[in-house]
C-alpha cells in the first residue's frame, strides 16, 4: 500500500512539474507577443509622426497659394486677360 502511494506521489509530482512548465511557457508566450505588439505600435506612430509632419507642410504651402490666388490685382488681372472687362472709374482701390 505504501509502495503505491509512493507511486502516485511520484506521478503527481512529475505532473506539477509539467503543469509549471506549461504556465511559464504560457506567460512567456504572452509576454513576447505583448513586446512584439508594442514594437509594431510604436513603428505605426513614427510612421503617423511622418505623415503629420508632411501633410502639415502641404497645409501649409496651400494655405499660402489660396492667399496668392485671392489678391485682388491677380483678379483683376484675371477679369481683364481672360473675361475682357476693364475696372470701372470710381471703383475701389483695394478689394481684399
């Protein structure tokens, strides 16, 4: 009786050992993914850093061709070459 319990002791014993590995393999696992998706997280906000800083310059130089394109002497001259009117006498000086 003694000798099988022994037996069983030794069983559950090696199976504690199985069942430790298991779970510290498990932790293990989990632990390099969450790295890896942190990596991957942290290449997608320089790539977002890149665009921002790309598309703020591009805001930018529109910004500054929407003012060219709304001076007054370039509709003038606009209306005069292409639609052939003449500014009238009296009319304004500065329109913008």
């Amino acid at each position: 009786m003694r000798a099988m319990k022994d037996q069983w002791s030794m069983k559950f014993k090696g199976l504690k050992l199985y069942l430790a590995i298991i779970i510290v393999t498990l932790i293990l696992i989990l632990y390099t993914s969450g790295q890896v998706y942190i990596v991957t997280l942290e290449k997608n906000i320089i790539e977002s850093r890149k665009e921002h800083a790309i598309l703020k310059t591009q805001i930018d130089n529109l910004t500054i061709e929407v003012a060219s394109l709304r001076k007054g002497s370039r509709i003038i001259k606009f209306a005069q070459v292409y639609l052939d009117m003449t500014v009238p006498e009296g009319a304004p000086k500065k329109l913008f």
